[in-house]
C-alpha cells in the first residue's frame, strides 16, 4: 500500500506541474523574418492596425522602446524624426474549453479500473460495464472521478519594423502562446520578451523559448 501511495503522489506530482506552467513560465513560439538592421538607427513605437492608441498600449510600447534601446536602437521624438517605425499589435481570444484526466483517477491499478465497476446512475443502481460513450459526450459522470476542466487562452504579440522613408520591412515578429489567464498586463510583457530573445534571430526560425516568471517583489 506504502508502495501504491508513493507512486500515486509521484504521478499526481508531474500532472501538477503539467497544469501549472505559467507558475514557472510562459512557453512560447516565436517566428521571426529580418534582414540587416543599422545599430544606432533611431525608432518610434506606434500601434498596428486594430490596436487602439491610449494608455494600454502606452505601456507596451513602452517595454517595446526598453529592449531596442538595451540593444542599442534610439527612440525618437517622434514618427517624422525616426529611421525606423515599430508597430505593436497584441490579443488574446475568448478561451476554449479544455479538459484534463488525471492519470492517477483512471489508472486500474490504484483504483480497481474504471470499466466494469457498479456505479449509481440518476435512475438508480445499476450493476452492469460503464463505458464512458454510455452517455455520449454529455454523460453527467464525465467530469469528476479524475477528470478536470478549465479555459485555455491563445495570445499573441507581433512586431513589424519598417524603414520609415521607404517602408521597406526590416523585422517581422510574432510571439505566441497558450495560457490560463487571459491578462494581457500578465502576458504581452513575457511575449515582448520572447521576441526580443536573441533579436534579431536567424530570418525564417521558429523556436519556442520559455520566459521565466518574474519574481516576486
């Protein structure tokens, strides 16, 4: 029983952390197109298409305007005095149902099987096979003995940076990931950072970096 036990917290000890990425870090895809970009060119952030101006997005643009001046870019006064134009655009959608089984719950091994068992139905007992089709995907049992639900979030964060005179494209960005929350105060910073991981990053990659949660204080 000892031996049940251990391995049972073991197993419910990698689904934890299975369901709690974000608690360690925010892993993201990045895809990033670029040619050669001057040092020391000058830069003014402005909203993408879609993304309103104001306060929000002040504070974006703002941790935006920190990693090009940490790799030696200068943010102008304005759009008319910048080499180059920066436009941000960030979202999160809805969120989308998900469902988790805990691997502990429906393992035979610890718990007798979860087909075959007696099991009370709204009508009453019943002795016979539970199949978990028995009530198609509605199946009021589904959710419990083992299983979890909870929203998953799709966010995203893309970076274009255009020559301002020519227009001619010079960085195309995009950061994505999936979450939890759907708090982009939360999540635009961790996928800013993603993106300027390694800036400007071989044109054509895609690479998944995990930023790490800030700590706390």
């Amino acid at each position: 029983m000892r031996i049940r036990n251990f391995a049972a917290a073991a197993i419910l000890g990698v689904a934890a952390l299975g369901l709690s990425g974000c608690a360690t870090g925010l892993p993201t895809k990045v895809t990033r197109y670029s040619t050669a970009i001057p040092q020391g060119q000058s830069f003014y952030v402005v909203p993408a298409q879609g993304i309103q101006p104001g306060l929000e997005f002040n504070s974006y643009a703002g941790i935006v305007a920190q990693q090009l001046a940490a790799r030696g870019y200068r943010q102008a006064p304005s759009t008319a005095a910048a080499d180059m134009l920066v436009k941000v655009g960030y979202g999160v959608d809805e969120g989308r149902q998900e469902v988790y089984v805990d691997p502990v719950a429906r393992d035979p091994f610890f718990y007798g099987g979860y087909y075959g068992r007696p099991y009370f139905s709204r009508y009453g007992y019943y002795g016979g096979y539970r199949s978990p089709f028995y009530w198609g995907w509605n199946d009021p049992f589904w959710y419990g003995g083992g299983v979890d639900s909870y929203v998953e979030y799709h966010s995203q964060v893309d970076l274009h940076i255009r020559a301002a005179r020519t227009n001619q494209p010079l960085f195309d960005g995009r950061a994505q990931a999936r979450s939890q929350t759907n708090r982009l105060d939360v999540l635009v910073p961790s996928l800013v950072e993603a993106l300027f991981t390694g800036f400007p990053g071989r044109s054509g990659e895609v690479v998944k970096i995990t930023v790490p949660k800030p700590p706390r204080g």
